[in-house]
C-alpha cells in the first residue's frame, strides 16, 4: 500500500479515535529492559498515559518506586514526575495492559541465539502470546525490538492464533534507533520515524501515538522525517543501520593496523578522509572497537538471517567486520607486552607481577552497560596472562562485578592508578579523558599508558612524562 505523505507534518487522514475511546491512544510497553523502560517514560513526559510492562517483579517494583534499573542522564528524573502526575504505571499483569492499551509497543530483548548467530525470538512470541488472548477490543502491536526480517508477519500469525477474529487485531513495526547516553533525545526528538504498516488505520493509529513527538517539534521549528513503507523493509532498517555503523568502526580500525605497521597515525587518516562528504567523520574514531547489546549481536543475527533467505553471500563482508573487531581488543595485550618488554611467546605475554589499572567497564561513556564491553574482555585477557587488575569505571562497576566477579575494583581513580606499571583507558568517559597526568603520574609505578580510545590530548600526557601508545598511532 503506498501512502501520498512521508513528511514531518504528516498527520491522520481522518479522526481516529482510540478503541478505547480515551482523547489519546493509552500506550503499553511490553518490557521494560533499556528500551521499553526509556520509550514508556519519555512517552508519558509527551502527555501520554503509559503503561510498562514486564515479568520481571523486581524491575517493576524499582521503576514504580522511582528509580530506574540502569544508568541513562536525565531518565530519574522524568520517571518520578511522571509517576508523581499520574501519567506512568508499571505492572505485570498482562491482562491490565489489554484492558488498557490502544497501542501495544514490543520492547523485549532479542539475544543472541545460544546455538548459533541467529536472534532468540522467545521473548517476543511470550510478549504477544501473553498480551493478545486478554484483549477485547481491537488494538494495535506495534514491533519496536530488533528482529530477523519476516519477524512481523510471524507475529500477525501469532495473532490470528490466538485473538478473536472479529476484533481486527492488527500489527505495525516501527524500529527504535536509542543511543546510550543520548536516548531521551532520540525518544522526544528522534532524527526519523518509520511506520511499516498494512492499513491506513495502522498508520494513522502510529501518527496519532506520535503527535506528542510532532507538536514538540513544530514547537521547536523543526522537523521529523517519517518514511511510510512494508513490514520487510522497516525490519531491515534497523539491521541495516548497525551492520553499516559496525562496517565503519571496523574499517578504521582495519586502518588503524595498517598504520601501525607503515608508521602512519590513523586519527590524522581519518580526519582526512573524514572531509569528503560522501565519508563524514562519524564513527571513525579508531580504538578496541565496538560492544554493548546491539551491534555485536545485530550483525551475527543479520548474517543468519540472510543466510536463511538464500543471500547469505550478500552479508559474508560482516564476518570480516565482526573479526576485525574482536582482533582490536587483542592488539591492546600486544601493545602491553612491547611497553612492559615481557616478549609475545606462542602462549601470549607474561605479565605476573604487574599491576594494570583498565580505566572503563561499561561499552561506551555516559552508560552502565557493560554487555560485550571491549574493556572487561581486555581486562579478562591481560588477568588471564597474569597481570593483577584494578578496575574503575563512574557508572559501570556494580554490573562489571557480576559480569567479572574475581576483578579488583577501586573506588576511585586515583585509586586504580595508584602502583600501576601500565595504564589502559578502555572507556572515553571525561574523568578519563581530562584526568591531569602530572597528578596520576605522582601515584603509578611506571608512567605507561595506552590509550585504547584515542582520546587522550597525547602532546599533555608526553609533556608530563607519560609513554602514550594509541590505536594506529605512533608512540609518544
């Protein structure tokens, strides 16, 4: 079905009112991990009634006292004084979210598959299964997880299957696009919506849910692209997305070898090539290179996914970006070893005796999410070669502790540096990043650092007697 408008004014064609008969389409999300927790509190800052929903009975009970289960700036805040004016619920009962939901959004987890790269669709199927026998009225499931292309029109049969006929029960996929650290602006201002829809009362319900998004940005003079398009293809956005952010991160990290090897310094190449505006310089920071619950995962997935369709050669590139990116996090124990001098043997650097201090835990700044982080699987590596580490990050450590229990963590960053014969940044957080060297060289027993997010300013560092090794840059 092709729609006549794709814009940032779009707006229903006709009146639509909820089937609940509420003046607002009443909103659940089903799972309240990172994404549904984020979208049910920012939705209901828009004016909406919000329902979240979970399995999880400590989670809920977190959020509906107040406090959200992981770490995102400015969400605390929003959560209590949307509870406080009424607007913002949080239970487990699936039959209350039917009774009270227009527009059912699926947020829960889709994880890697524990036999192969595929995604893990089970929380999904117990979303819609659990959700849609207790609806009596017709309402709208609106996919917001990261799924396998042909996800949607699984689930239409899911419905079918278990809801009434007659109440015309209809499903929608609309993918999320959070940043960690940036997700109440991606929420509240997104840079594009896409609806996948087979009905114009599917998108017009979609348009009407998003009209808080559309009046802050008409308020704010400025515009909200939204791309009207099928199931398929608003799956593949998604996917699409990461695989080529992913693609970009290995590539310069790919570089990043490569100057090693000739001499050359990779944050210079980047910046370079990054002027060409067919490039940009997004994304082109060289380093250990990706984690978190997204990108790793997506693109495994993706791959399998396309491998069962028949164009699984279409995607092969993405085994080589995913390598790539789990060589960079190897090239940190291979640095260490020539800045400690315990020669690279068959079995690996010796590094017994030492003390290395890993400044970050979780996968990226700004957040506490430490799922396939670069710096715990380094931090893993340089302790199985013998090294003793102590670990600080300013948000990630109660989840490092459960993710690498055997850890020392230090409370502080002095606290970590202090004794160390090497010093590995692994998170770009600012404590890092404009930590002043003259001080932390007062407390580490050997003034080595590697800079595993070429972040540091190397000219302070080298002036204050430290040793700086980047990714792809040359010593200092």
């Amino acid at each position: 079905m092709t729609f006549p408008y794709a814009s940032a004014q779009a707006q229903p064609t006709q009146a639509v009112t909820p089937p609940s008969g509420a003046p607002r389409p009443r909103l659940t999300f089903l799972g309240t991990g990172y994404l549904g927790a984020t979208y049910a509190i920012c939705f209901a800052e828009l004016g909406y009634d919000v329902l979240g929903v979970d399995v999880d009975e400590p989670k809920i009970s977190k959020l509906q006292a107040g406090a959200v289960p992981f770490h995102e700036p400015g969400l605390d805040d929003l959560l209590r004084r949307n509870i406080a004016a009424g607007r913002l619920r949080f239970t487990t009962d699936y039959r209350e979210a039917a009774e009270f939901g227009d527009v059912h959004f699926i947020c829960v987890g889709t994880p890697q598959r524990a036999d192969g790269m595929g995604a893990d669709l089970v929380y999904v199927e117990s979303a819609v299964t659990s959700l849609v026998p207790h609806l009596t009225r017709k309402a709208l499931l609106v996919g917001k997880s990261t799924v396998p292309v042909g996800t949607a029109e699984w689930i239409e049969q899911l419905v079918s299957k278990h809801a009434p006929a007659e109440l015309g029960v209809e499903v929608a996929w609309s993918p999320e696009f959070l940043q960690e650290g940036h997700a109440l602006e991606d929420v509240l201002r997104p840079n594009r919506l896409i609806l996948g829809v087979k009905s114009q009362w599917a998108h017009d319900m979609l348009i009407t849910a998003h009209k808080g998004v559309f009046d802050l940005a008409h308020n704010e003079d400025r515009e909200v692209p939204v791309v009207v398009t099928d199931f398929a293809t608003a799956e593949l956005v998604k996917v699409a997305a990461n695989a080529f952010l992913a693609t970009k991160i290995s590539f310069i990290n790919a570089m990043a070898e490569v100057c090693d090897a000739a001499g050359a310094d990779v944050t210079q190449l980047a910046k370079s090539i990054g002027y060409d505006a067919r490039i940009g310089n997004k994304f082109l920071r060289a380093g250990i290179g990706f984690g978190g619950g997204c990108l790793p995962k997506d693109i495994r997935a993706f791959q399998a996914r396309a491998q069962e369709l028949g164009a699984g050669e279409a995607l092969r590139f993405l085994h080589e970006v995913d390598l790539i990116n789990q060589r960079s996090r190897g090239r940190v124990v291979q640095i260490a070893s020539e800045l400690l001098a315990r020669p690279y043997g068959p079995a690996g650097p010796d590094f017994s005796g030492l003390n290395i201090a890993v400044l970050g835990a979780a996968f990226k700044p700004n957040s506490d999410d430490v799922r396939d982080s670069p710096a715990l699987a380094i931090a893993r590596s340089l302790a199985r070669h013998g090294a003793q580490i102590s670990i600080f990050d300013p948000q990630g450590m109660e989840n490092a502790k459960r993710e690498l229990p055997d850890m020392t963590y230090a409370p502080t960053l002095g606290d970590a540096v202090t004794g160390a014969d090497l010093v590995c940044v692994l998170t770009e957080w600012e404590e890092f990043r404009y930590a002043d060297p003259n001080a932390l060289g007062d407390l580490v027993a050997a003034k080595l650092v590697i800079d595993g997010r070429n972040c540091l300013d190397q000219a302070l560092w080298s002036a204050a007697g430290w040793t700086v090794r980047g990714l792809g840059r040359p010593s200092v």
